[in-house]
C-alpha cells in the first residue's frame, strides 16, 4: 500500500509533529505511515483523512502487490 500522507500534509503545511498530535500518534508513527513500513489501523486512516479533508482512498491507494 502507497499513501500520499507527505504530500496532504505539505499541502496543509503542517509537521509530522503537528500532525500526529493532531490525530493523537507519535511522530514516529507518522514516519513509519509516510515510508510504508507501518499499515495504520482503519480507524486511524479515518482520522487521517478527515484531517486532509479527503477520502481514504485520496490518501491510501493498494498497489498490485496487495492484490
């Protein structure tokens, strides 16, 4: 799975940091969402996208590899 969650936030110019105080994670996970090496849950995606005022999908895309 890809994500555009460093893209959204530029856009929103807004930090890891600022971010994940604003959704309630630490900034590591944050990190870990931007480099795919962490899968967040459905209801974080959720709070993520809310955030980006955007659908999941805007944010998450599967790629074949998860297919």
């Amino acid at each position: 799975m890809k994500n555009k969650i460093k893209i959204h936030r530029a856009i929103k110019e807004v930090t890891q940091m600022q971010l994940a105080e604003i959704i309630g994670v630490s900034r590591q996970t944050i990190s870990a969402i931007e480099k795919n090496k962490y899968v967040p849950s459905t209801v974080l995606a959720l709070k993520l996208a809310k955030f980006f005022e955007i659908s999941v999908e805007e944010v998450f895309q599967l790629t074949a590899e998860d297919l």
